[in-house]
C-alpha cells in the first residue's frame, strides 16, 4: 500500500505551446483512499509515494548495449485494418502468443515485441548501425559525428559543456533536445551534481516544420527521403550515434555509461522516444510531452469526446511528421484498435530510469499523462524496481518553465540514476488534481517476476 498524499489546489493556468489556442484549467484536487497500481477501483488525484525498492542506488538497468532484444524473435504482425478493439490499456506482460512472462529474464524479449509494434505502427522503424560505421572526433568542446551507411556519409555535431569544478575525470552527459535553445528543466540541478550538458540540434536530424517537411533532415540523406522512419526516431537515432560517437572518443572525457536525455513539448516527445530505443541511456527526462509521449492515447480520445480541450491521435498525426505517415490514418478514427498504448512506450524504458514531468494544462491531458504515468508505473512494479519511475505532475506555470518545487524529484533522480549515490525517495506519482480511473482503463495487475 502506497501513502496518499493530499493537496487542496484552485489554480487558472494558460495553455501555450503546441496548443493552438490558449487554454484555462481549474479544478480541486480532491482525496482518494486506497492503491493506484491496480486494476480495481479509481484513483482521485493528489500523490501517491514510497520508500525505494530494489535497485535504489547506483545507475541500474541493462546498460551496455543500444537493443538488447536484437537477438529476440521477430513477431509476425497483422495488418492495421485487421487488429482487433480493446478499450483498455492492454497488459505490457502479455506475449503475443498469449502467454504471460514470469521472470525478469523474459522482459528483453517482451520488450522487443513492443518495440517491434510500436515501429510497425507509430513510429516508424529506427535503422540498426554498426558502431564500425561511426566516428568520433572531439576538438575544443565539440564532438563531431561521422556515420557511413554504404556508399553514403552524414556529419553532424554537438558541443559538450563541462561544468565548472566538475570532477577531473569522464563525467555524466545530459543530451537535451534543442527545442528551446538550453536546458529547460532546473540546470543547476545537473551543474551542481558534475554533469555535463549537450543540446542536440534535433531539427537538423529530422524536421518537424509541418507535414511538408517529411522525409527531410540529415537522417533522410543517409537513409533517403521515403524512410519510413518517423522525425522522432531520425532523433532517436542521432542521440544513439552521440553515444556511439562518445564510446569510441575518450578525449570527451564523458562517460557514455552515464547518459541522460531530455526535452519540453515535442521535443519532450523526442526525449521519451530516445530513452524508450536506446538501454544506454541511463535516464530518461520526458518534461510537458503530451500526445505522442506521456499522454495515452485512449484516454485522451475519451477526453475528447467527453468535451476536453486536449490533443487526439489524429490532431498530432496531422501536425508534425513525428509519426510514420500511415499513423493518423490508421488509427486516428480508431484509436481503440491499437495494440499498445504509451504506458508500454515509456514501459520500454524499462528497468532504467524515467521521471516523467508533466504540467497542468489540458492540451497536454491532465488526466490522461497521470492515468498513463500510473500505469505505466506498474511495469517497473512487476520488474521490482518502482523507484526508478516516477509521473509528477504540477501547475501554476508557464509551458515548459520548470517549477522549483519539482526540483527536489529531479535532483533525487539525477543523484540516484545518473551520477551515482543517491538515497533519496524516487517512488512516486503525484497529480495537481488528475484522476486515473484505473477500473476503467486497467483491466490486470503487475506480476512479481521472479
């Protein structure tokens, strides 16, 4: 049983970002008794925290390797149009066979089932690279990536920024998508605790200036312009050859062992797709990511429906080239016949660490980043390892202008995930006043995996 904690909150927070209207929230946050992690029941608002489990300190996850699951069988998919509705949030522990895993060791194959469907139907597939086919230099405070794909080459480049007093040795790495030109969550956070920072010109790798711009940015040189690869994978891809790159370039004085990645908004979007494809990313930051990153798509879809101002699977399919083309089309009038959601997407993070930092503002789904959080939550349960996932949620702030009270749930992540040593509380799910009707939208429990 998980503690509940409860706030009384009357906030008015405008929508900014990739809204396109301005948008005002109010509410109560009030109390709900009783375990979220279930299926049974409903869970009100408010927070809901706990001591760390196993795996409490140090960087924890596989690590090492991009995709461990690479060896896994390939499953065999339907076609779209053949898949079957399931209103709820499906069981992430589920084969597809049917059967269900009961050990830990199982996970890597489950997850690669995932990943397998999510790149069939969302995404986009991200192209496997040989690291024989990547080149680090570093000169200055910049590292400059080289990769060969057949008789082709792209470069590209980011600068590393060591923070002062850092210690002698290879630091941590926080890879912070552009978006806003600097870190937009609390940068002393990671200056203060010896990580380096590096933005990453995502824009570059694959656009996202409208549906007009698909196909276009230094992946789609490499790879051509009809890749049906999303821009948000050509992201992911690109922070994967950062860290290839960094592997291979000690004079960086980084240690690729250590990575952490992050962004606001879309490119908070980015950052979860990053975390979720590559394991060597230690700790994944997803901050305001709304649909297509922390939101669930049916939930929204049933917000929608119900007269919320928040964003659909067909609203952001049609926006952005972030998903493969066949995506809105697919599924944007039956959302319920996908056969995932976005717990299983930041699910794939799993066993490494997420800290999901959401804002109040409908756009983005208040309801439903907090039922996907909560959810999702669930799989680090059946792992053992609920202290390395948390969803917190807070507003009374500008989109993407990171609150000092979230500081303290950053820093014990930052301190425990990425550098090393921390003993913080990392269990935890709060909401400003969201609800996650769990008797809804989860029909199973985690199992303990062995």
């Amino acid at each position: 049983m998980r503690k509940i904690l409860l706030t009384l909150l009357f906030l008015s927070i405008p929508g900014c970002g990739d809204d396109p209207a301005d948008t005002t929230t109010s509410s109560t946050t009030t109390s709900s008794g009783g375990d979220n992690s279930g299926g049974a029941g409903s869970s009100g608002s408010s927070s809901v925290s706990g001591g760390g489990g196993s795996g409490s300190t140090g960087t924890g996850g596989p690590g090492g390797v991009e995709d461990s699951g690479a060896s896994c069988p390939e499953p065999t998919l339907p076609a779209a149009a053949s898949l079957p509705v399931y209103e709820a949030h499906h069981d992430p522990f589920t084969m597809l066979d049917g059967s269900r895993i009961t050990k830990k060791s199982e996970w890597a194959c489950r997850r690669a089932e995932i990943k397998a469907q999510v790149e069939e139907y969302e995404s986009g597939p991200k192209p496997a690279v040989s690291k024989d086919d990547v080149t680090g230099e570093f000169s200055g405070n910049k590292l400059t990536v080289g990769v060969n794909e057949g008789s082709k080459s792209v470069s590209f480049s980011v600068d590393v920024n060591r923070p002062a007093g850092a210690p002698s040795g290879p630091i941590p790495l926080l890879i912070s998508l552009y978006g806003f030109g600097s870190v937009t969550l609390d940068a002393s956070v990671f200056s203060q605790n010896g990580v380096a920072t590096a933005i990453f010109n995502n824009n570059d790798m694959g656009a996202q200036g409208g549906g007009g711009t698909r196909g276009t940015g230094i992946f789609y040189d490499l790879y051509g312009k009809d890749h049906p690869a999303s821009s948000m994978i050509a992201w992911a891809w690109g922070i994967s050859r950062i860290i290839d790159a960094l592997e291979k370039t000690p004079a960086a004085n980084i240690d690729p062992k250590r990575i952490a990645v992050t962004g606001c908004s879309r490119d908070g979007k980015g950052a979860l797709t990053a975390g979720a494809f590559d394991e060597r990313i230690v700790l994944t930051i997803p901050q305001e990511s709304g649909a297509g990153g922390s939101a669930s798509w049916r939930v929204s879809q049933a917000g929608k429906d119900g007269g919320e101002n928040v964003q659909t699977l067909s609203s952001a399919a049609g926006e952005q080239p972030w998903f493969r083309e066949s995506f809105g089309s697919n599924f944007g009038n039956k959302v319920t016949t996908l056969p995932f959601d976005h717990h299983m997407v930041m699910g794939l993070v799993a066993p490494r660490a997420l800290l999901v930092v959401d804002n109040k503002i409908d756009w983005l789904g208040i309801d439903s980043t907090f039922t996907a959080g909560s959810i999702a939550h669930a799989i680090w349960e059946g792992l053992g390892v609920p202290d390395r996932m948390a969803y917190s949620q807070l507003g009374g702030h500008e989109h993407c202008q990171f609150p000092a009270q979230q500081r303290a749930i950053l820093e014990a992540y930052v301190k425990k995930f990425l550098v090393g040593g921390g003993t913080d509380d990392t269990n935890l799910l709060e909401s400003d006043g969201a609800k996650a009707d769990l008797g809804r939208w989860m029909t199973w429990t985690p199992p303990n995996l062995q």
